[in-house]
C-alpha cells in the first residue's frame, strides 16, 4: 500500500479491511476503486464516506446502493463503474452481461444528481492479452449506449493478470510435456499451471494490448485515444515480479512405505503452495545446507515436501523434487520469486502455529543490508 502511495497510483480494494489499510497509508481516495461482489453494507458505507470509486457487479448492488443514498443526500455522488461479464468467460460469478449491463445505465440515466457514472470495469481470468483486446471490443457498445443516454464514461478499468515470467520460455516447453505420473506423490500431473514460462511480461503484454486491432480497425489505443477513455489497470502479481524469497527450515525426512520419501519442513502449504487448487508452484527450491562443508557428492534424493498439516493430501508439493544431496534437519529450502500469490495471501494460522515471520531487506545509504521485521 505504501510503495503504492509513494508512487502516486492508486489502489483497488475488495474489502472494507483493505479500504482501511489505504486510507491510513495516505492514499488519495479519488484514486481508490472498490471491487468484488461480495461487498457488505459496511464496506459500502465508508467507500461513499471517502468518495472512493465502486465497480457494481451486479442490478441488486446497484439498488443497494441507491438505497444507501438519501434522495437528499448533497453532492458529492456516488462514483460508478459498472462490471462487465466478458464474452469469454460468461459461466463466470462476477460482473453483468450486456443486457443487465444497459438496465444499470436506465437507471444510472434518471438519477443522475445520486450517482457519477464513470466507466466499465472488468477482470478476466487467465493471463492472455488478447482476451482483454475482445472485451474492450465489446465493451464498445456499452460505452456507444452510455453517450445515447447522456452518461460520461471516461475510464475503462480491466483489471489485473499482467504475466510474471518465473522461468525461461525454452526451458519451460522442455519442461512440460516431459512430466510423468511417476514425478508426483499423486500418480497424477495436474491439469493445469500457471504460465511460469510465458513468451511474455508485463511489458510486452501491455505494449501488444494497445498495439492490437480493436474497434473499426482501430488499435485499442486509438480507440481509447479516440473515445478519450482511461486504460485503468490492477496488476498483482507482476507488481511484485522477483521481489520476495521463502525459506522453510527441514525438519526430518522420512522413508515411506511405497520407498519414496517426503521431507518435512516448518511450514504449511499455506506458506507457498498452488496445490490448495489442484496446481503446484512450479519454481523448484533451492536447497542451502546447514553445514555449507556438506557437499553434493551423494547420489540423488527424490522426495515431496510436505509441513505442519494433518491432511495427508494438504502437502507443499506433490511434485517429487530432485535435490542433488539429501536433506538434513536445519537445511534450508528457499523458493525465489514468492511475492505475488506465495506469501502473504496463502500464510494463515493453522494447528495454532504462528504466521510465518516477514523480514524486510533494505540496502541503506552506505551499500549495506539493513534487515527488519515487517
Ligand atoms: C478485480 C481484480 N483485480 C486485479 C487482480 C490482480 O490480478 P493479477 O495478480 O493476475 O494481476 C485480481 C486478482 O484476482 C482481481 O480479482
């Protein structure tokens, strides 16, 4: 939220908790956007409190919100932009089909001294750029309707899903299709990954976003240009591209019965973990011996990792890692990259150990490392 500030952006938020954070870390809350579906009376009443811009997801927010504003209620208004479920993923929970869409704009239209309609919103699954190109193509026509009916949009927001490039294209292509069975404890390669080796970062996304042909032939940026419409953006995780390592300390490793082996280290799958979804965090860790005499002179040592969980199936990795020694207690295993999605996301309290510790690293004026708790 601070290096947010500090840098003069602004922040969205899905909870009346975050709202706070921002608040009390300075930032401006003309430059706040609400998201989510699920936003509770609260949360609703201190964003019209500091004036902070809401994303309606849905007809019945709206009439919430219509109900919270006295008829006599002075200016300011309430400040709109309306959720747009995109063509490409319509079995999805959040945002409105065109139809529901035009609705909000009627009634947007008669109450005009209640509510500033700002623009449309949308967040897309999936990390293509080209699906953004297709809804800001069909957003379009929202925003064709909106100026039928005398409303202003001035922002198309489309959320986050900039791409973190965590490995090598190349290496990652060699990767993939190699994987058997026999490389997780599951006896099963997920179905799916993140793109840890995609062609593309956040960068080159956005320059291909813009450059795209969209609307008439246009480019989505002439057409933004054009229509005189901010291009808003949310990005997480590539916000926070290669800051952040994990460490998990090993605790034993144990010989199972099937003659694999699983090591156990202080932590959960919480702490860096996709296989809560079926997935894995692809990136292997390193492995730093307690004894940095101890070298890798042995044979090779498969094994998964797992922590403090009482599930058998709630495990750090199910992927079958390969050290090039074994373990031992007090070796730590350190993942690179864990910032977006691996940290403070996934950490929670479970079998009442304590959150993992944060230790924020600072070079200071003179060139050293300054280390302190978060
Ligand atoms: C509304 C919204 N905006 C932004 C983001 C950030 O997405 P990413 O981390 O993929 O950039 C999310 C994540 O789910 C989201 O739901």
């Amino acid at each position: 939220m601070q290096a947010a500030v500090d840098s003069g952006i602004g922040v969205d938020v899905s909870s009346v908790y975050e709202l706070r954070d921002a608040l009390r870390a300075g930032v401006d809350p003309a430059r706040v956007v609400a998201t989510g579906p699920a936003k509770t009376h609260a949360f609703h009443a201190e964003l019209l409190a500091c004036g902070a811009l809401i994303s309606v997801d849905s007809i019945g927010e709206l009439a919430e919100l219509e109900a919270c504003v006295a008829p006599s209620t002075p200016p300011p208004r309430v400040r709109i932009l309306l959720r747009y479920r995109p063509a490409s993923n319509r079995a999805s929970r959040f945002g409105m089909d065109e139809a529901e869409l035009l609705q909000c704009l009627k009634r947007l239209a008669t109450r005009r001294t209640a509510f500033t309609f700002e623009g449309f919103h949308c967040h897309l699954g999936g990390y293509a750029w080209e699906t953004r190109v297709q809804a800001v193509h069909e957003l379009a026509a929202a925003v064709g309707a909106a100026r039928e009916l005398d409303l202003r949009p001035r922002m198309l927001d489309i959320g986050g899903g900039l791409p973190v490039r965590y490995v090598e294209g190349e290496a990652y292509d060699a990767f993939l299709p190699a994987q058997t069975p026999d490389d997780y404890r599951t006896g099963r390669v997920p179905d799916s990954y993140y793109p840890y080796g995609g062609r593309t970062d956040a960068a080159a996304w956005l320059r291909q976003l813009l450059a795209a042909p969209c609307v008439g032939g246009r480019t989505v940026a002439h057409y933004l240009n054009a229509e005189q419409l901010v291009l808003a953006l949310e990005p997480g995780r590539s916000l926070v591209d290669q800051a952040a390592v994990t460490a998990f300390r090993v605790i034993r490793v144990k010989a199972l019965a099937d003659g694999r082996h699983v090591v156990f280290v202080e932590g959960s799958s919480f702490s860096a973990c996709e296989t809560w979804f079926g997935s894995e965090f692809l990136v292997d860790p390193v492995l730093v011996p307690a004894d940095p005499e101890r070298g890798a002179d042995g044979p090779r040592f498969g094994a998964y990792i797992a922590g403090h969980s009482c599930l058998d199936d709630d495990v750090v990795t199910n992927r079958i890692l390969d050290f090039d020694r074994r373990p031992e207690p007090g070796d730590l295993l350190v993942y690179a990259n864990t910032a977006g999605y691996q940290m403070d996301l996934l950490e929670n309290e479970f079998h009442r150990h304590p959150m993992p510790r944060r230790i924020v690293v600072r070079t200071n004026p003179r060139g050293a490392m300054e280390f302190s708790p978060d």
